[in-house]
C-alpha cells in the first residue's frame, strides 16, 4: 500500500461523518480521532481494506444510524 491510500481517506472522511449523520457539534471531535488513527497507519503492514473497515468501525461508534444506505 502507499500514500495514496492515507489521502483517499482523508478525502473521504467528510462524505462519511455526513453518511453517517454525524451531529455537527461531534464532527471536529470525530474527524481528529479519525484523523490521528490514519496518521498512526504503518503503510507496509496494511490493507486499504482493512484500513476502511477499522475507520467506519469508529465513525459507527459515533453514529445511531444503523444502515447509511437505506433509505
């Protein structure tokens, strides 16, 4: 895996708060957890995978929506 990764999921971490209804005044706590986790990432021992599913493992900890993708 390389960097690319790590700035994919940066990109993506507004879509998910907002996929998750995250409340607003839980994103700035959310995004920086979220954002320490990626930066700790060690790059030769990870899957994008792996990485994905660990970081939507903790925005749903935050989130009381059960499915994001039914409507």
């Amino acid at each position: 895996m390389n960097y690319e990764c790590l700035i994919c999921q940066v990109k993506s971490l507004q879509q998910r708060l907002e996929k998750y209804e995250i409340p607003e005044e839980k994103r700035d706590h959310v995004a920086g957890e979220l954002l320490k986790e990626i930066a700790s990432i060690d790059l030769e021992n990870s899957f994008s995978s792996e990485i994905t599913r660990n970081l939507l493992v903790q925005v749903k900890n935050y989130s009381t929506v059960n499915d994001p993708y039914r409507k």
